[in-house]
C-alpha cells in the first residue's frame, strides 16, 4: 500500500444541507440546531486536518503502512457534540444496553463481510483500517457523517428522523465513503462530488439488499427510507429505481434529483449538486442490477473505483465503468453481453 498524501478528507453528511434547510425553514428546531453544529463540526474538522498533517509527516513510513485488524470500536458520544467521548465497546465485547451502540456495532460487522466476501477488500483502505463509529453524537442531532477517519452517527429527534445508527444503509453508506476516500479518492464537489455520492449508495443499497437476501427485482431501491420519522413515514431520501420521486412534502420540499442529463442540475447548492446528480449514476446502477443482479454490478462499480481518479467527470466515469464491464466481462466474472447492458443504461440517462 502507497502513503496517500493528498487524502480529500470530505465532511460527507447523509442528509444532504438542502433537506435540512428546507426543514429549518419550515420551523423544525432540531434541523436548525443540527446546520449549526454541523457548521461547527466543519470548522473543527479543518483544524484537525491540520493536526492530522503533521501527525502524518512525524510518522515514518514504516508505521503509515502498518497492517490493521479490521476491529471496530464504537464511541459513545454522551450527547455531546464531540467525537470519542467515551469507549463502550470494541470488537468481541458482550452486547450493550445501548441498542444504538449494538446496532452500529453489528453493522459495521455487515460492512466489513461484505467488502471481504463479495469484494475481497480488507476493510476501509484495503489493509485493516480499525473502524470507528461514534454514536449518539449530539442532541437530537439530524445527522450521520464520514469526516475522513471516522464515522459519526446522530439519534435523530424521532419526529422527522430515527436514530442514524440503527439503519444499515447509513452505516454502509458513510463507511462507503471511506473506501472512495481510499481509491479513486474523488473531490467532493462538482462531478467527481457526484460520483463520491453515487459510490456511496452503490454501496449502500447492495450491502442492504445482501443483507435482507434480496434480488434486484426484490429490492425497493430507496436510501434512508429507514431513517423516517412519524412526520415524513413512506417517505424517503433518494430513490435509485427513480430519481425524483424519493419525497414530496410540506416538510421537505421536492426531491431534486434528475434521472436524465436532461436535467442535470448546474446550481451550486450542495457543492455544486453532489446528492443531486448523483441520481443519473443511481438509475444506471439500478437498470444494470436488474439485467444481471446486484453484486455482479458492485463487482463491476468496485472494478471502476479502483480505476477512477480524484477529479473524473462523469464522461471519465462512464468509459471507465465500460471498460470495468469488459474486463469482468472476459474474466467470466460477469455474463457475456454485459458491457452492452451498461452501456444501453447511459444511453437511457443521456449519458
Ligand atoms: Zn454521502
């Protein structure tokens, strides 16, 4: 393994800063607390970069490419607004009280499996990064994240969102998004900001979908329905099957995401529409599943991953992934005609 020394640490929210801000505009408390902290949480995370530099550079690097183990430690939080407040748990301990503590625990185990079976990867950078989840970060706080080391998860306020940790789609997703950070190591911004996202729910639905033993055909493509509270039940974040549909409401606006180059959004909301475009790879994704199943294709979207580079646009994403298809393709690890299959997919998103 290489020293990587431009790591693009990226604050990667699972709920995007439109939906909470369309909710503090509707007078929900909890969202206007949760921009703030997360404002926060950003500004602190910036200084621990810089910490983290030179931490970095004391290292040798002997001790930068030190093997892991894999083992997960979960974090309680104590309801403040600090990472790694208190150990509770590390890998083989008894189960908890805390079901949060137990849920993150067992799924990031879910994670893990899936990346060394399905995908022969050791853990978040392919060489046993430790996995670190806090749980029951802040006070009803809206949100789960990825900050470039670790993962982060709120409880919710249980009126618009459920707790973050006890969803395996937003554990798969955040932990997704440490592997990117790893691999094709995309800016999260712009287009490679779209594909950091769509990489996340790549993951994050086939992680869920092996999980229940689903098929493609089984499988109701929606990220973060499991998060909904009583206020937004039914509803959901995305929807990879159709983009645009995941939810319509008082409370939150529109869905936003296009599933055609058609209607590719070019505002600078969401850092420049990371969680919006991210909704044409989703349907591409999606209509390859449903051809030749869900692990053939995340075997195909890891190929890419590993192929892909910090600044690729969807033009780079597409001839990579077609190029991914036809390597599995001859390797038999897919069925033949498989790289036709994808490419009629981007033909179908204008792509
Ligand atoms: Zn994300």
């Amino acid at each position: 393994m290489t020293c990587h020394k431009h790591l693009n640490h990226c604050h990667c929210t699972f709920v995007p800063s439109f939906v909470l801000n369309n909710l503090a505009k509707k007078g929900v408390n909890s969202a206007q607390v949760s921009i703030h902290q997360s404002n926060a949480t950003r500004r602190k995370r910036k200084n621990k970069d810089v910490d983290m530099t030179t931490i970095l550079a004391d290292h040798s690097a002997q001790q930068m490419t030190a093997k892991g183990n894999a083992l997960r430690q979960i974090y309680d939080c104590k309801q403040e607004y600090e990472q790694r407040v208190a150990l509770v748990q590390e890998e083989g301990g008894p189960s908890l009280d805390d079901a949060d503590a137990n849920y993150a625990y067992e799924y990031a185990g879910v994670v893990r499996s899936y990346f060394e079976n399905v995908l022969n990867r050791d853990s978040i950078d392919n060489s046993g990064l430790d996995l670190i989840l806090n749980v029951h970060y802040g006070t009803n706080y809206l949100n789960a994240f990825w900050d470039g080391d670790e993962m982060t998860f709120g409880d919710g306020d249980n009126r618009i969102f459920t707790s973050f940790a006890k969803s395996l789609d937003v554990v798969a997703h955040e932990l997704a998004h440490g592997v990117t950070q790893f691999t094709a190591n995309l800016i999260y911004e712009r287009q490679p900001g779209a594909l950091n996202e769509h990489f996340s729910d790549v993951f994050g639905t086939a992680i869920k979908q092996h999980a229940l033993r689903q098929t493609a055909h089984e499988a109701d493509w929606l990220i973060g329905n499991d998060i909904m509270g009583p206020s937004l039940f039914g509803e959901s974040l995305r929807s990879m099957k159709e983009p645009g549909t995941a939810y319509d409401n008082d409370l939150l606006g529109t869905d936003p995401q296009p599933s055609h180059m058609d209607h590719y959004y070019d505002g600078s909301s969401d850092n420049y529409g990371v969680h919006i475009n991210s909704g044409i790879f989703n349907k591409v994704f999606y209509l390859v599943s449903m051809e030749i199943g869900t692990d053939k294709a995340t075997q195909i979207w890891y190929h890419a991953l590993q192929n892909l580079w910090e600044d690729a646009d969807f033009t780079d994403a597409v001839a990579v992934l077609v190029r991914s298809g036809q390597i599995l393709t001859k390797n038999k690890y897919v069925p033949l005609g498989t790289t036709q299959t994808i490419r009629s997919a981007f033909r179908e998103v204008g792509l």
